[in-house]
C-alpha cells in the first residue's frame, strides 16, 4: 500500500462544523442570483457590441496594412527604373569618357570595350550601346569612305538624301542580326530621336527622347521603344552658348531601349497582386503607353475597381515619365481577406458561450448545496475505508504532522512495538526509531529531521525501537504532503528482521559455494598433477621390462605389457583433458581482433591428418573482436574432432561461419559416419565417448564437453547436427560481445558445474 494514495489529509482533525456549511450555502445563494438570465442577456448584448467593434477594427487594420504594402512595393518599382537609368546613365558616360581618352576608337576597341561591360549580366534590358558620328554635309562623302574602308563597302546613310546635318549610327553592340539593321541610320533625320539630341547638345546632359519604335524591330514582337543620347565634344572648341555647343559636338554615346525588355529586366518577376503602367509623359493614354504590365490597359479592360491605385512622376533628366499603379484582385491574401470575419466569427461563437456558460453557472451552483453534503458523506466514507484500510495492514503505519507529532497509530504499530494508541499521539513519532541507521545515514535526530524535510516518497533502513527498549531492524517508507499550508507525513515501519537473516544466509552460502569452488579446484590440479608422477613410474617399469626381457618373454605376457602401456596412456590423457575442463572458460586473455578465416587456416595446418585428408575453409569467414584463446580451443577440438573419428582416410572437413546481431555461427561439417540423434546430448557430457571401452579408441570423453564448457561461460551454446551415415556438423554459437571478463583468479567463481 502506498500511503500517498490512501491518506486522508484531515486525520486526526475535526470535520468542518455546521455554521460554516451554512455560511458556504449562502454565498452559493447570492451567486446563483449574479447568474440570472438579466445578467447573461445583458452580457450577451455588451459582447455583440465589443465584437463588432473588433470586426471594424479589424477590417480597418487590414485595410491600412494592405495599402501600406502596396505604396511600398509602388515606391519599390519606380526607386528602381530611376535606379537602373541612373545606371545605365554611367554605362554612357563611360563610353564617353572613352571617346574623350583616345584620339580615335576603333570598332575592336569598342566591341572589347562593351564585351567587357557584360551588358546582359549586369544591365539587363538594354538593347545596345553605340557611337552616332555628328556629320555635316560637307564630310558626308569622306565619312563613308572611311567606313567603306573598315570593311563594309555597301555602306551607306539611311535615309538616302542629303540634310545638313547627319546622326549617322556608327558604333553599335552587340553588332548582332537586330542591331546591324541600324547600322547606318541616321537619327538626326527622325523628329522625336533628333529632338532629344538637340535637348542633349544644349544642356551638355543626358536626354531621353519620346516614345519610338526602334529601327532593330521586326514584323514580329514590335516593342514600344526610346533612347538615351550624351553628348560627345570637341574639347578644344569653346561651348559657352547654345550655337558653339553645336559646332563643338562630334557625336553621341547612345543606347537603344525596347520597352518591355526594359522593365521585364530590371524588376524580374512583377510584384504579385500590382499591375502598372509606364507612359511617356503626363497624359495616360495608348498611344503614349511605354509599358504595361498585363498588357491590359487600366481605362479600356473591363475589369472591376481596383481596391488600391496610384500614380507616380518620374522626372529623368527633364524627361518625365508617368506610372500607374493599381492593385489586382489577389493582392489581399484570402488570410488577409477572411481576418475580420474570423474575428467576428469568433467573436459571435465566444459570445455564444459565454451567454450558455453563465446561464449553466446559474443552473449549476443550485446543485452546490447537495453537491457540498454528497462531497461530505463521500470524504468520510473515504476517511473510514482509508482507516480500515490502515487497521488490517500487517506493517505498522503511523502519521505525523508538521510538528513531528504522531496522530495516527493503527493496531499494526501498537503490536509491534507495544505501545497503546494513547501512549504514541501527540507524541514525536522519534520515539518509534533506535538511535542506530543501518544504511549509513547518520544518527537518530539528524536523520529525524531529514525524514521529515524530504519532499518526496523516501525509503531507507533503520532501527526501531520497542517499548520495551528492544531494537531491531525496520524498512521505513516516508511519504509526505501539504494541505491548507500544513504539512503531514505518513511512515510505514515493516519489521525485516527475517529478511536481515535470510540474507545473511544467503552470504554464508555463497561462501560456502567459493569454498567448494576451491576445494575442486585443488582437486583437479592434484588429480592431473600429483597422480600423473605414478603413472609415469608404471609407465617406465612397462617400458623397462619389455626393453630387458625382449623377445624372451611369452606373447601373452608382452601382449598385457602392451595393454598396460596403452591403459597408462588413456589415464594419462584422460588427466590432462580432466584438469583442462577444470581450467574451461577461465582463461584470462584479452580482447582481440580475431580473423577467424586466419585462424582456421593455422589450426588447419597444426593438426596431424593423413595426406588426402582435407580440410576446407570459406572464403567469408568473419574478423570481429573477442578472445582469441577460447575460440581456438573450441575450433581446434572440433576440427580434430571430426579427423579423428572419421572412418576414411580421404575424409574432408568443412569450416564456415554465418553473422547476425548477436553471435558467430561456426560450422564444422564433416563426411565420416554420422551420430545418431539418440546421442546427440549424451556426447557433450563429460567422460561419455560412443567408442567401446575395450575398442582401442583413444578419446577420452572431455573434448566435447571442454567446448560446451567454454562457449557457455562467455554467453553461447553448442549443437549438432548428424544422422548415421550423413556425417556430423558441429555450430558453435559464439557470441560477436563479450559481456564480462573472467576473473584471473578461476577460484573467486561460483562454477555451475561444481
């Protein structure tokens, strides 16, 4: 029995009285009165107006949130065009800064030039950069000689006639199929390029100009399109006004743009839920449409309002572009979008419950009062059954308060130590234990104070103490809990005075069996040593008689002295193989990679066999850790085994092995005559041999059982497997771990077999 489980928390107290039952059934009366229907209908009403409140806040902060995100991604997308034109901005004056550096530039020089720019990799978007030669009529002629002479004899300036001024695309790469289409054109002959090259040679600034459709463009994936002009000069002329700058300028750093690459390749994959538009200018129609993003025009698709929409002015270099933002249906997440009405869903269920809960709290405290008096009667009867309970246990239990006093003794405790109930209440319950603590945790009241002190369930030997003055021997089992702030404690004091001697007992044999262990030990080496000095003086008394008397003596005669040696031989082994057996599984080696494949292959070697005897070892023989003494004692007596009982002298022996997760399986297979299931058992007892006593058979009966021995100390087993006639197969089942080591000293073990 535990006693945290049974102990009723009020022993020894009084139950509460009737007054104070009566005061808890008044205050159970006035709540039961707050929890009126008037009162959770008005509380239902208060919670609709508080969750519609949330909703609209709700709905208001998704709202805010969601045009937040939509004028930082539009601020996004235009700091970005502004970005990447600032940056090609830099591409063109580089090109200048070329020009400006070198006296001339060759078209190797500015293909090494753009190569070396990686425009794909890092300005993506940009159709191209080249050089536009400014040429007055008058150098017309020489000008495209010396084209021609770079290598393009048709060369000629497109459009054919004759201007005063010609923008002549000199310098254009990539010089790919679409920019050679360019090749030639003269720019300054097209109002909208030639504009924003006049605007570009006044204010000695980059000009972008309007919206055109590019030369390289074919019949198939027409783009919208502009370019971008800086101006080239003459450094020495003078460019203080308008008319000087003209005559000063020899040409332009240009670059062409199609639209869609443009934007395509600086903003990557658009902005999820946000289409916009680029127009050339302040007016938002299509013909002034640069880019559109879903190609649906904002003010001719019929799609519904946008939730979000904006316009930004994007001013670049007196050029001002126009972007209009607006928001597609998906651009408020479904999550988003279902936020209010999860509030105001929530709101209604939480509103629901809390009208049910409070009606329930109403109907629930007019079941208090019968609750209260059911719960009373239930307490006592537990106080009852917990008292029976601790009144028929046979151990002494007694409890204890916060003070150390006992206020429970059930009639276990008063027969055990021979007290009355009414000498151990109220009284510290140290009066129970002796002075002495048999596990070593110091003396009687530091140890009182610790028993009490410990939070948990505690056990431990002491000694107890009779009324008599009598101590002895007792388990006691703390348990403690805490109740309104009061702490309590029950103790189970079980006598174990029977057990103390059964386990004194229980040393006394296990020191007995050492004992024995020794003495058979002693007797073993006695066996295989001293009685093995007789033997050999027999042995050369034989030996002598039959050297003097030679053939002189009568065949019968030298027929027993043969016997007799032969007896001495089977004695003498038969001593050897006895203290072997003894010394079986207590060998002291060491842990040890072992390649068995190996060591089969030495034993193999080592063993006398006849000549066409063989002996074949797998290839797959496992290498594992173990001890390599052992198993080769086992795998050399098999194997010899098997060669010396075979009834032919062109036999063959079979040594395999097999893993699993727990042992080595060695298989030591052979073809001579077979066993018979019938003494499968018999052959691994000691001194039992299926050769006659009187056949001349040489085996003494222990090999086996020396293998069975040893396998077993270290965890394995041995069988076989044979029918008369089949051959034999010994398994060795050997363990891959090695749980524990044996003793050096075989005589500190308790043999099995002794």
């Amino acid at each position: 029995m535990s006693p945290s489980e049974n102990v009723s928390p009020h022993v020894g107290t009084p139950l509460s009285d009737p007054s104070s039952l009566a005061t808890s059934e008044g205050d159970v009366y006035s709540t039961s009165r707050f929890h009126s229907s008037v009162t959770a209908w008005g509380i239902l009403g208060i919670s609709l107006i508080v969750t519609a409140v949330a909703w609209y806040l709700s709905y208001r902060y998704m709202e805010d949130r969601a045009r937040d995100r939509f004028e930082f991604h539009t601020g996004e997308i235009r700091d970005a065009v502004e970005r990447r034109m600032l940056e090609y901005e830099q591409v063109l004056r580089s090109g200048v800064g070329l020009y400006a550096s070198s006296r001339s530039v060759s078209r190797e020089e500015w293909r090494t030039f753009i190569d070396n720019s990686r425009l794909q990799q890092y300005y993506p978007g940009i159709q191209g950069i080249g050089f536009a030669a400014f040429v007055r009529d008058a150098d017309k002629q020489d000008y495209v000689r010396r084209v021609r002479e770079e290598g393009f004899p048709d060369f000629e300036i497109k459009p054919p006639g004759q201007r005063p001024v010609y923008g002549v695309v000199h310098h254009l790469e990539p010089f790919d199929w679409r920019n050679q289409r360019a090749f030639g054109y003269d720019m300054y002959s097209e109002p909208v390029r030639r504009a924003a090259m006049q605007e570009a040679i006044a204010t000695a600034q980059p000009a972008i100009s309007g919206l055109v459709t590019l030369v390289q463009e074919t019949e198939t994936d027409v783009q919208p399109g502009f370019l971008v002009y800086l101006p080239l000069f003459d450094r020495a002329a003078p460019r203080d006004t308008l008319a000087e700058k003209a005559k000063a300028v020899t040409g332009f750093v240009y670059a062409p743009f199609r639209a869609r690459d443009l934007f395509e390749g600086t903003l990557g994959s658009p902005t999820a839920g946000i289409d916009f538009e680029v127009y050339d200018g302040d007016v938002l129609t299509s013909q002034h449409l640069l880019y559109d993003s879903n190609r649906r025009l904002h003010n001719v698709a019929k799609d519904p309002t946008p939730k979000f929409a904006r316009t930004l002015a994007l001013d670049l270099r007196g050029r001002t572009w126009t972007l209009y933002f607006e928001s597609q249906p998906g651009f408020i997440s479904p999550t988003e979008a279902s936020l209010s009405f999860l509030v105001a869903c929530v709101g209604l269920i939480v509103d629901v419950l809390l009208f049910l809960v409070i009606g329930s709290i109403g109907r629930q405290n007019r079941r208090a009062t019968s609750l209260a008096n059911a719960m009373t009667q239930a307490y006592r009867r537990q106080e009852q059954q917990f008292k029976a309970v601790c009144d028929s246990a046979h151990d002494p239990i007694v409890l204890s308060d916060g003070q150390g006093n006992l206020i429970y003794v059930n009639p276990a405790a008063e027969r055990s130590f021979g007290y009355a109930s009414e000498e151990l209440l109220e009284r510290p319950y140290q009066l129970l234990l002796g002075g002495d603590d048999l596990d070593g945790h110091g003396g009687s009241k530091a140890n009182s104070e610790t028993l009490f002190a410990s939070e948990r369930a505690d056990s431990r030997e002491r000694c107890g103490r009779r009324k008599s003055g009598e101590e002895f021997p007792v388990e006691v089992t703390t348990s403690h809990w805490i109740e309104q702030g009061q702490a309590f404690m029950a103790i189970v004091l079980r006598d174990i005075s029977e057990r103390k001697e059964k386990e004194a007992l229980i040393r006394q044999t296990v020191a007995e069996l050492r004992r024995s262990n020794r003495d058979l030990d002693d007797f073993a080496n006695i066996a295989s040593h001293d009685l093995r000095s007789p033997l050999r003086g027999i042995a050369h008394l034989a030996d002598w008689t039959l050297e003097d008397a030679g053939d002189r003596l009568p065949s019968n005669c030298r027929e027993h002295l043969l016997k007799l040696q032969d007896r001495i031989a089977l004695m003498d082994r038969l001593l050897r193989d006895l203290l072997a057996y003894s010394r079986a599984g207590k060998v002291n080696d060491r842990l040890d990679q072992v390649d068995t494949g190996e060591l089969a292959a030495q034993l193999a070697s080592l063993l006398d066999r006849p000549a066409e005897f063989t002996i074949q070892i797998a290839d797959d023989m496992p290498t594992f850790e173990t001890l390599r003494t052992p198993l080769e004692t086992c795998l050399r007596n098999l194997i010899a085994n098997a060669i010396k009982h075979h009834h032919a002298a062109t036999g063959r022996v079979t040594v395999s092995a097999t893993v699993d997760e727990c042992f080595v399986h060695f298989h030591v297979a052979d073809d001579g005559p077979g066993i018979d299931p019938a003494f499968h058992d018999r052959i691994f007892k000691i001194f039992h041999t299926l050769a006659a006593k009187n056949s001349g058979g040489t085996g003494s009966g222990v090999g086996l059982a020396i293998i069975k021995k040893t396998v077993e100390t270290y965890g394995g087993s041995i069988e076989v497997e044979s029918a008369p006639g089949q051959g034999a197969c010994f398994i060795l089942h050997w363990p891959r771990v090695i749980a524990g080591r044996v003793l050096s000293d075989h005589r500190e073990l308790v043999s099995p077999t002794a």
